[in-house]
C-alpha cells in the first residue's frame, strides 16, 4: 500500500534491520541519528523520517543498488554513492537533496519512464505503485526521449529507430521485444511490459522464499524476469505461488488478480492466518466490507512478513456460494434438511439434547472442539460439556494429530508444546527433520530452515519419502535415512545408540539438566546391540553407516534443533517416538537455547490452542487434570456446577460407545471426523448410531452428512479471538467483516448453551479470555489489552513471565529435571503380508489443507486436482500400472480407487497419498490401530496392495449415492 | 537443421555433467562442453544441470541467457560476427555489415535457410585498431570488407 497513508512503523524501510548490538552515530541532513551498526544510510535516514527516492529496494531483501534512484552525498567522499549499499560510520554527514541529486535522480527517473507505458489512470496498480511515487517524489515533469526501442507497445509501428539492423522485425508490425501478459496463475499476472527490471521479485523468491523460480534472463536491454526456463509459464515454472515476488514488485508487474478487479483496498485490519500451525500474520486489506487481498503483515513474529499460497491467496472460500448461511434441522439424516430460524433450530436441538439426557443419562452427550476456532470458541465448547452436559466427554482432532506430543513431552520435560520460538531457527547448526513435509505442510517455517539452511547448517531428514526439503536449492549437505514406514522408534533409539556408544552425548548437561540414575538406566539399555545401526538395519531399511553419520553429525555439529510432524506422532508408537526424541534432544545437550530444542510442526491454526484450552477428556484447560480436586475447585466455584472427576471419552471411545447405543449425542464444532478420522466406516456407524448430531460448520461437509442440526459456522475473518500457534504465541484474530451468518462461533455455542438453560452473558470474547486467564496459570497475565499492545505473546505468560516465553526450559525443565525414557521399539500389529505386501503412508501437499473443505474451494485445485498415489517404478512395473492409470488401494479395512503417479521418491515397497478430497476417502483404507498412549490412529502405516482398475469403488458409489441424498435441502417455508 | 549435430538426449548429457562437476564453480565448464557437443544448450539439459548442482532451472536459464555465445538452438555451420561497436561504426562497420547481409541474401542478423551461414552483431572484438572487425569461425578478420567474407565462406562451404 502507498506509503504516504502507512503508520511510519509499515514504512519500507528499504533494507532489512541488522543483527548488531553496537551503534553508530552520524548526521542525516543536519539530524543526529543513532542505529546498530551495519545499518544502511537509507535505512538510517528512514529511521530519521527522511525518505530518501529508490526503487530496487525493499526491506524483506538485502540491498541491491542497481537501481541508481537512492543516491546520496556523503562529506568526504566523492561521488554520489547508493544509499541502500553503503553501511553508515560514526560521524557521517549525509545529505539526501541538492541540485546535484535532483538532477541525478530525474535524469535516472526520465530513463526508467521511457521504457514504460503510460498508462497509470487504467493500470492494476494505480495508487498503489511506487513508480508512480518516485516520478512524482524526484519532480518528474517531462521525459526527453523520443520513442524508440521499448518492451510495452505491442505493434512497432513508429516505436523502432530506423535502420536498426538489431531490431528482427521483418514486416514492422509485431514488436519482438513485447511479452503479452501471462495469467497462468490463478491469483496474480505476470506483466512483462511494466517490469523495471529491478529484481526484487527475483530476490523474494530467492532470500524469503527460498524456491529460486525466478531469474533475470538476457542482459543489457534484453534483460526480462523469466519464471523458470525459456518454455515455462508462471503455473509451469516451479513457482509455489507464495506472494513473496509480487509483494516486492514495486509496479503492476506482478499484480494480485483480485486488485485488478477491484481496485486499490482503503483500508486494513490485522489479523492471524486459519490455516496451519505457523499462524501468520497478514494484513487483511478492503475495500468497504469486501476483502481485496491478504498480504503478510511484516511485523508477524511467526512469520516476519512472509507468506504461503493458502494464506496469502486461498480465502476465497470464505465467500464460497456452497457455505451455508441459515440453521438446518432435520428429524432423521434420510430426510432432506428444513431451513429454519435461529431460534427454532436452538429449540430443535435443546429438546432433543435434554430428551437424551433424561432417558440415557448425562454421559451420552458430548462435544468434539475445533482447532480451527478460536481458543475462546474453544473455552466456550469444553464448558459446554463440563458445566452444561455435566460430563467430560470433550475431545479434539489433536486426539488424531499431536496427541502423542502432548503425552510424551510432559513425561520427559514437563510442558506439552514446543520449546523454541520460529525465529530460533536462525541459529540452529544442525536440523533433524522426521516425519514433517515443511515446505508441503508449514511453508513458511520452511523458508526460514531453506534460508539457514543455504547459509550452512546441515539437514538430516528421516522420512520414507524424498521430501522437498532435500532438494533446496543451494543446500551444502544433507542426510537422508529413508526408513521403513512404523519404525520410528527404531531409527530414533539407533541415533541414540550411536551417541551413548560413541562417547558423543553431553555428560555436564544430563548431569547438570537431567535425572542421572534414570539416565544410567536409559543408557544401560540404549548401548545394547539390538539398538545398533547394523541391528536395526533389516527392520529399518536405513543403511547403517548413513545413520551413524547422521547421528554424529547431529551430536557434533553445534546447536541441534529437532523439527517433527505427524510422520512421528500418528503411529501406534508416536508417544515412544516423541521420547525417544525428548531423549536425543537431552543426550545432546540441546535444549534450553536458542537454535536447539524440540519443535512440533502443529498441524492446524489453533491446534495448540485447543489443546491449551481444555479440549480433552482428562485435562481441564492448561492441561491440568480433572481428578485433581483443587483444579475441579477452581471451576466448580467459577461456574456453580459440580464437575465430574472421572475423565470422559475420546472420540474413538464415543464412536464405540454410539454402536454400542450408549452415546447419543453430540455437538461437533469446526471438525470433519468422518472424512478425517481413520477408519471412515467405523466412523459412520458410529455417527448413524446418534440421535441426535449437530454440526456447527461453514460447508455441509462429509460429516453433516449423519447429523439431524446444522448450525452455519462464520470464517475466521468475521470473529474476535485468538489463535495460539506452534511456538505457544497467541495470536490476535479480528473480525474484518460481519459474521455472513449472522453470529460468530461463540455467539453461537453460547445460544446453544443458554438454550439449554445455562445463562451465559459473554458479549465480547475478550471477557472470555479474563475468565481463561482467571483460571489458567500459564494465561495468568494475558488480556486482549496486552496483546493490542505487544501484537502477540507466547505462554507462559503470568508474573513469572511477564513478556510471555519465547524459549522453554531456558535454566531447568519444567517438571524439574530431564527425565530419560526407555524407548522399546514393538512392531506395529499391522504387518503386510502376501495379500497386503506394500505399506501406504499418507501426507501433505502444499496447495491443498487437511481435509480441503477450504482449499478445494478456492483456485488452488490448479495445482493439485485429485489425490494420487505415488508409487516407485518396480512396484508399478510389477503391477502394469501406468502413469496416470486408474488403481485400486486396498487393505483390510476397505478399498478405494484413485490415479497413480510413477516417482523414486518413494521406496520400493512403499506408497503414498494424500486425504484432501472426499471422493478419494483415503481414510476409508487407513485402520482403526493406534498409539498406545493416547489413541492417536496409526495414519502413516497401512499394508496395502494395488491393482489397475477400472473406476470407483463399490464404497465410494455407494456413499457418493448416500451423501448426494443427504444433503438435499428443501426451500425455505413460504 | 544441422545434420552434423547430434540429438541431445539425456544420457549423453547427464555424461557431460558428470565430466566437469567436480570443478570449482562448475557451471560454466558444463555449458561449453554442451555447446561444444550440440551447438546450442538444449532446454531439456537445464532441469539435469540444477540438479547436480543443488540449483533451480531458472537460476541455469539465467545464467546460459546471459551470454550470447550460449544458444538456444545451433547457428549455421559457419558464423560470422561483425563488430558492431563504436570504433568500428565510425570505420563504416553498419555498410559493411549491411552489404554482407544482402550479399548472402539475408534480411536481417540470423541463419541462412540452408543453415550453412549465421551473421550476427558484436559488440567489441578487440581488434579497434584494425576496425572494422569481423570473426569468421573464430578467425579475426581485421579491415573486413564484405566480398572478404563472402569468399572465405564460399570456400569453408565447398567440399574438400
């Protein structure tokens, strides 16, 4: 946005702030100025409130000086150098205008503008483009070049020099030099015709971004930003689509689509990103009530003004037609659904709930929280449960995600989150990145490792399949320990096997951190051979001296930093694997530091969050748990209920419980569990076992599909609250337009909850956050207040820690100390076999989220249509399966068909897929094992076996037939 | 078309990789060896070299685009280029240049039909003392004059 209408914090400030604790005093026009060392002048001299003129600078990349429109003069020295190149030095005096300058600057400005077209009133960026400032900041008036060779008139007549022998214009009709505009990306246009050729999209690309899609092609004249080779498009190129080039274009070059539409946005609100675990911050800019686009908010702390192309681009579900404005009921999920009023919709539910509860008592209800919501949203759900249901049976889909991370690191440290912050990751030497696609999964984070990672820090990745990561560009060495898919465990204890035997671990540490005599117990059992790299070989499939190498790497190598996804947790294992990492982590002494630590890539915005706010059946909020008497106390005094101290059910144990006819009902916020959840079948039977299922959702999604009330759910851009990301920040969301539906979530569940006679009077969800942090110690201090005034906080946040707690366990662990864990590798019970001889694991793509209800209704289907399976030549070969060929994936739980995709990427023996789309239902084949700790379902592990086939499934007819009649909605009553 | 050149394929040229990799700064020494084998850089030989080199198709696009000596597609067999810089502009290099180019039947820069002849600008061969300049097959030519050029291609086309 123009910079004359931005606070002076959103000012560009032209170069990034260096990392320097010293600083330098010089003179700016007359004006002392005092910044860290390293510091360019024109960043000093904007420090200063003195705008110096430039065009191929901008603070999200390093200083460039190409464009010549930032020169200054300098005492003492001659010439005019480039402001954003040259560093300041104690006692500088800089002048940014003279005669000289002026001259300099318009002359360089009238060369710029005689390749460029005119037409400022109808382009894209009119308002909004910092050509058009600088014209107008040096005093452009006139531009004494006649026409001649140019790059934006599209016909040559009258534009060449004559007798230009260079020009390759037979006919003198088509002008060689013009590109058409290329609006192969769905979100942006690439205009070559505009372009000034100052690279700042080529450097995005490159120093955020970290994908190098982008080049400058040619020289001299004929240099043009190219994305990707002489035949590629934007879509074809390897452009992730992240926003980074077309937020550094200074003109209408690169241009979102929808500015293009609807015009420059007047004004904006800031908020956090609904997609995954990283929690972005963006700028939500509009026009009126309608939302132009969302661009990375620069002073973000998870993401320090970057983006991915889910946030920056993909909200356009939010005003998708298929969203469902008005409350449904329905007496039995064969009926169509009746339109209704808010009010008889409540009155529906309300009978029907208080029936249950009379005739099969209180425990046959229960909730299932959203972690797409807010944490208040989130609060409201869980007290619905407690202090309405009067039961525990609260659950949320960290059950079938982090659930394991929870468990395993409050056994071995104390605190079931993260220890480190995102910004960590700049100083990490050496990174093990097991079971998490971060480019695919938490893009973002993933341009921050790429960037250290190009700097020099080594990357181990142990993962079944070649990941992305591995390939970043300019990487200096990595690891890879392909692993047989389930054996987790196994390559995480050899790690550790080879630092115990080897004499790599970090005695002072453990002695100092750590439990010794437990420690001694740990280290008796990890020196056993059986734990060796050779021994566990044959089970893993991980060569053994690549593993020793990587393990010595890890342990040698400096600050080591542990990045983790659902590849560890959703494995009958997940909670020992999560230990087992907690372990190395203290082996090594990495923890407590910056760049070190244990960091789990959380997979939704507010799974955390949820996590925090009490979503599970055995923890009140602040995982506090409910046999606890004092903790009960504290509630019960609060909200005038007694609360049960027997934990409540999970999800799978509701399921169970619904087949069994013992559990009725259920409130289901912002989840999709039947398209989610393993074992789609059982879920099913679970779902048309309740009488009574209510929905609160944006969509009629997969589970709707059983359930008798549909509550519509407003987006994320039409609520108050919070979201607590990955690094424990808490993050503020605000309401950017009015809920379409006409009430936020926690309007909503508070009607609900009155409805049934509970007499909530929350009118603003900054109360629900007193009551949150009334009752929650590691909330303590947080209010709606402190985070208007810090941008966000990271809990712990109470008197101990009153700016919130970036790093973990920084001088002890919070239990105390350490605690080592003896990791006991047990095979999953699913084996493959002759019927099922390969495994299927499942995963992410970037394009596509979770289950896609969101993604699947934007653009982003460009890049990723269906789901596919990958499938590594030999097992294709062996199966005559061609490229693209329909196949059936089956296992013992059920089959389904999709397209295959022939790649190395993963081992023979080993398939893959993803879950974004509901005609695939991958979820159908996954099965109902699971980790023995937490019941997170055992996603990542299938035996399966393929077979080319003809078309859908036997299931998938079926229950496209029966999710065709279900979702029928009679027309509103007259 | 040139039928003296060969195909490329991608076995041929991940062999050419292999070859010069393990030198310092690699991408070069790979580039000539390309053009030396075809004449040009074919664009399927661009995702094969970001590979082996840790870099992206586009940082190799960029790279190979900025020096014209690096072909998107084989010259003629034999090239001609003429100084076009200012030395030689002020010793008549544009009428000389102009006549060779009628006098081979050319339009403009380019490739004869017959891909025997490619005549392209250059801008400084070095050689401003004996302006104007030309290279014939990478043999200077100091005091060109168009006729000299013709000649010494008519006789690098006929048969030995």
């Amino acid at each position: 946005m123009k910079d004359f209408i931005l606070p002076p914090k959103d000012w560009d400030m032209g170069t990034p702030l260096p990392k320097s604790d010293a600083t330098v005093t010089l003179k700016i026009d007359g004006f002392d100025v005092t910044v860290p060392e390293g510091t360019s002048v024109m960043r000093a001299a904007m420090e200063a409130g003195i705008k110096i003129p430039k065009l191929c600078a901008t603070d999200s990349v390093e200083a460039f000086g190409s464009c010549r429109l930032c020169l200054v003069e300098i005492e003492g020295r001659r010439g005019t150098p480039a402001s954003c190149t040259t560093p300041v030095t104690d006692g500088m005096a800089v002048t940014t205008q003279s005669d000289r300058l002026h001259k300099l600057r318009k002359g360089v400005m009238e060369l710029y503008i005689s390749d460029h077209p005119l037409d400022c009133l109808t382009c894209g960026a009119n308002g909004d483009c910092e050509l058009q400032d600088m014209a107008g900041m040096v005093g452009l008036r006139d531009v004494r070049y006649t026409k001649g060779d140019n790059h934006y008139a599209p016909t040559a007549a009258g534009s060449l020099s004559l007798n230009d022998i260079r020009a390759k214009v037979p006919d003198g009709s088509d002008n060689a030099r013009y590109i058409p505009k290329d609006d192969s990306n769905p979100y942006f246009t690439y205009d070559p015709s505009k372009c000034i050729v100052c690279s700042r999209c080529v450097r995005a690309c490159e120093e955020v971004q970290g994908t190098f899609a982008l080049t400058i092609e040619g020289r001299g004249f004929d240099s043009r930003v190219s994305f990707g080779g002489a035949s590629d498009s934007v879509l074809s190129s390897d452009c992730v689509s992240c926003g980074a080039c077309v937020q550094a274009c200074p003109t209408a070059t690169l241009q979102e689509k929808s500015v293009i539409e609807m015009g420059t946005p007047d004004r904006s609100v800031i908020t956090t990103c609904a997609y995954c675990g990283v929690g972005c911050s963006f700028k939500a800019e509009l026009n009126g009530d309608k939302l132009v686009r969302m661009t990375p908010y620069k002073h973000g702390k998870a993401n320090r003004g970057h983006s991915c192309v889910k946030g920056r681009f993909a909200y356009g579900y939010a005003s998708h037609p298929d969203r469902i404005l008005n409350p449904m009921i329905r007496d039995s999920i064969d009926e169509p659904w009746r339109e209704v009023t808010w009010q008889e919709a409540l009155e529906f539910t309300a009978t029907r709930l208080k029936g249950i509860r009379e005739t099969y008592g209180r425990k046959s209800l229960g909730v299932i929280t959203s972690s797409r919501c807010t944490n208040e949203e989130t609060y409201l759900v869980q007290k619905l449960t407690r202090a309405v249901f009067e039961n525990n049976n609260t659950d949320t889909c960290a059950r079938v995600c982090h659930s394991p991370t929870g468990y395993g690191l409050g056994q071995t440290f104390g605190t079931s989150a993260g220890t480190q912050d995102f910004d960590s990751v700049e100083d990490t030497d050496v990174v093990i990145v097991i079971g998490a696609n971060p480019t695919d999964g938490h893009p973002v984070f993933a341009s921050r490792l790429k960037k250290r990672l190009r700097e020099g820090a080594e990357l181990i990745v142990i993962d079944p399949r070649r990941i992305d990561l591995l390939a970043t560009p300019h990487m200096s060495g990595s690891h890879h320990l392909p692993l047989r898919p389930g054996t987790n465990v196994a390559v995480v204890s050899a790690l550790a096997h080879v630092i115990v035997t080897e004499g790599l671990a970090d005695e002072a540490f453990i002695r100092e951190r750590c439990d010794w005599d437990e420690f001694q117990h740990y280290a008796e059992f990890i020196r056993e051979d059986r734990h060796s790299p050779e021994a566990t070989e044959m089970l893993t499939g991980v060569p053994a001296q690549k593993l020793r190498e990587a393990a010595r790497a890890f342990a040698k190598g400096g600050n080591g930093a542990i990045y983790y996804g659902l590849g560890v947790t959703e494995h009958s294992q997940g909670s020992t694997t999560v230990m087992g990492i907690a372990n190395l982590a203290m082996l090594t002494g990495n923890i407590g530091r910056r760049g070190v630590g244990v960091n789990p890539l959380r997979g939704q915005n507010n799974v955390q969050g949820s996590c925090d706010m009490g979503s599970f059946p055995h923890e009140l909020p602040g995982y506090r748990h409910v046999k606890n008497p004092e903790v009960r106390a504290i509630y019960e005094d609060l909200w005038k209920v007694k609360i049960d101290p027997e934990p409540g059910l999970r999800i799978p144990n509701m399921l169970d419980a619904a087949v069994e006819g013992t559990f009725k009902g259920l409130y289901v916020q912002g989840e999709d569990i039947l398209q989610s959840d393993p074992d789609t079948k059982h879920v099913a039977a679970g779902l048309a076992a309740m009488e009574c299922v209510i929905v609160h959702d944006l969509f009629l999604n997969e589970t709707a599909n059983y359930a008798h009330v549909f509550l519509p759910g407003s987006s994320f851009l039409e609520k108050e609250g919070t979201f607590t990301n990955a690094e424990r920040r808490i993050n503020r969301v605000r309401e950017v337009m009015k809920p379409m539906n006409g009430y936020a979530d926690w309007e909503v569940t508070q009607l609900l909850a009155n409805a049934m006679g509970a007499g909530w009077h929350y009118t603003h969800p900054a109360q629900i956050m007193e009551e949150i942090a009334a009752t929650t110690p590691a909330f303590a201090n947080v209010t709606y207040d402190m985070l208007e005034e810090k941008g966000s906080v990271q809990w712990p946040c109470n008197d101990d820690a009153p700016e919130g707690t970036p790093l973990m366990h920084v001088d002890g662990f919070v239990r105390g100390q350490g605690r080592f864990i003896v990791t006991e590798y047990v095979a999953t019970d699913e084996k493959t076999g002759p019927r099922f001889p390969l495994l299927l694991t499942t995963g992410r793509i970037l394009s596509q989220y979770n289950v896609g209800a969101q993604t699947r209704r934007t653009e982003n289907s460009v890049w990723h249509g269906e789901d596919l399976l990958e499938i590594h030549p030999h097992d294709a070969e062996n199966r005559g399966i061609q490229e693209g060929a329909w196949i059936r994936l089956a296992s013992r739980s059920g089959e389904t068909t999709l397209r295959a995709t022939i790649t190395d990427r993963v081992s023979p023996g080993v398939v893959y897929t993803t879950f974004h789309h509901p005609d695939t239902q991958a979820n159908v084949v996954t099965t109902d094992y699971s980790d023995w700790a937490t019941n997170c379902p055992e996603y990542k592990v299938t035996a399966v076996q393929v077979a080319p086939s003809n078309g859908p499934s036997e299931w998938q007819e079926d229950y496209n037939a029966q999710a065709a009649q279900s979702r029928r909605i009679l027309p509103a009553a007259e | 078309m040139r039928q003296d050149l060969a195909t490329p394929d991608s076995e041929t040229i991940r062999a050419i990789i292999a070859a010069e990799r393990h030198r310092e700064g690699p991408l070069l020494p790979i580039l000539h060896a390309l053009q030396a084998e075809y004449d040009h850089i074919p664009e399927s030989a661009l995702p094969l070299i970001a590979e082996a080199l840790a870099l992206t198709r586009a940082e190799v696009h960029g790279v190979v685009t900025f020096y014209h000596d690096f072909r998107e597609a084989p010259a003629g067999r034999h090239v001609v280029k003429v100084c076009r810089a200012e030395a030689c502009q002020s010793m008549g290099a544009n009428d000389m240049a102009a006549r060779l180019l009628d006098l081979l039947g050319l339009d403009g820069y380019g490739t004869l039909p017959d891909g025997s002849v490619t005549v392209e600008p250059v801008y400084c061969l070095g050689l401003c003392a004996c302006a104007p300049a030309a290279m014939v097959d990478g043999t200077l030519l100091g005091r060109a004059d168009s006729p000299a050029i013709a000649a010494k291609l008519a006789k690098a086309e006929a048969p030995a």
